[in-house]
C-alpha cells in the first residue's frame, strides 16, 4: 500500500472545497489507489456545517479516504500536511 498523502483544505465547508473534497476522497486527484487524510479547516462559525460534511465523507465509505478531527486552528489543521488547499 502506497503511504498517504495528507491534505489540507481551508473554507472546507464553502461550496467550492465541498465538491473537491468528495472528488480528492473519491480518488479523481491523485489515483483511485492512493490513501488520502484530509485535514478540514473552517472558522469557528461555520464549523457545524462542517462536521456535517464530515460525516457525509464518512458515510460514502470512500475506501482510501481518512477525514481527520475538523479544527478551526489554521497551524493544527496544516501541521504535517502533503498539500495545502
């Protein structure tokens, strides 16, 4: 297995990252056989929409997809990432 890639998206919850999100999980990005953990990041105010959209990508149980805890924190959520968004 392929080690994986991890990615952090900002405004996570807006409309745009919503459609790149399920097209990165899905695996249209970087190959349908490359693991991904998606680090989401949003502010304070919009973080119920996205822990909502968080178990959307859970509930698709998208085979190499991990999301990660949301956070608010622009240093927490972009600590260690691959790719930044």
């Amino acid at each position: 297995m392929r080690r994986p890639v991890r990615i952090a998206v900002t405004g996570a919850a807006g409309a745009i990252s919503n459609n790149l999100l399920f097209k990165i999980a899905s695996g249209e990005m970087f190959g349908k056989d490359q693991p991904v953990i998606l680090q989401l990041i949003e502010m304070a105010e919009r973080m119920e929409h996205l822990r909502g959209l968080a178990m959307e990508l859970e509930d698709c149980a998208i085979r190499y997809c991990t999301p990660s805890p949301c956070t608010t924190m622009w240093r927490r959520g972009s600590t260690m990432s691959t790719m930044r968004c």
